[in-house]
C-alpha cells in the first residue's frame, strides 16, 4: 500500500519534489521576508505592514552553524522509543537570496563530519517519520558538490 504524503507544518514548504522549497512570507508594505510565515502583522519594527505575499526561498544557501542532536528530544518530538535513538544533524543555513538563516535536519548520512561554516548546501524534501497511515514530510539540508 503506498501512504500518502502529510507535511509535518502545512504551508511552510511546498510538495512537489523538483520544484521544492522552503515557504515565506514577504510584507507587501517593505518587502521584508520572514519564515517561519507571517500572516498578521510585520516583524520589521519601522513597518507597520499588515499584508504579505507566500514566496518560495532560496533553496540553496551557506552553512552559517551546525550541531548534533546526541540525545532523544522530549515531546513533542516524534520518536518511537523501541526504536535505538540515532544522533542527528542541525544545520542552520544562510539562504542566499534572502539572507535569512532557517534551520533544518541534515539530510540522512549527512554528520558534522561533513559540514564546515561556509560550506555551500542546498534545502531538500525529507522524511520526518512514517506511521500506519502517512509519510509525515518535512525539509533536510544536505552539502552541495561545488565544482572549480
């Protein structure tokens, strides 16, 4: 049986697998950009906006810090405590564009070993976790092969 696919935040991302990104909200009144999304009033203290326009992100961005998650986070993170808990990567990444810094998951086999501040990475589709029902997607971030 093939499960359907459920973001774990409705709205922050978008679905398609070629075309996705990170979702944000841009203040029509000064142009600020902010995610998580903004829906009722401009985080820009001289703005006194009160509309704003979705745009995708930048999908690709700088490491700006990273860490490993070596213990199992309390509720309401999703863990099944059968399960043997494995570290994780936490990236936080400067999208280029925009200048914001988003954090995300490293990308399965991505390990502090593997990044560095600076690197170039990108924002991919993941898998938060799977239960008798959906797959529950969200955003990873992996390295970026940078060719000279």
């Amino acid at each position: 049986m093939t499960k359907d696919h459920k973001p774990v935040v409705p709205g922050w991302f978008t679905t398609s697998g070629e075309d996705f990104s990170l979702l944000g909200t841009r203040c029509t009144a000064c142009g600020t950009v902010f995610f998580p999304r903004r829906e009722t009033f401009c985080g820009n203290p001289a703005c006194s906006g009160t509309e704003f326009a979705e745009v995708p992100l930048s999908r690709r961005g700088t490491v700006w810090s990273y860490t490993n998650a070596g213990y199992r986070p309390p509720a309401p993170f999703v863990s099944d405590p059968d399960v043997e808990w494995r570290p994780y990567t936490i990236v936080a990444v400067r999208l280029e564009a925009e200048g914001l810094i988003v954090l995300g998951q490293g990308a399965p086999g991505v390990g502090v070993d593997d990044l560095k501040v600076g690197d170039t990475v990108e924002i991919v589709p993941g898998v938060l976790y799977e239960d008798d029902e959906y797959v529950h997607t969200t955003w990873n971030v992996r390295p970026v092969e940078v060719r000279a």
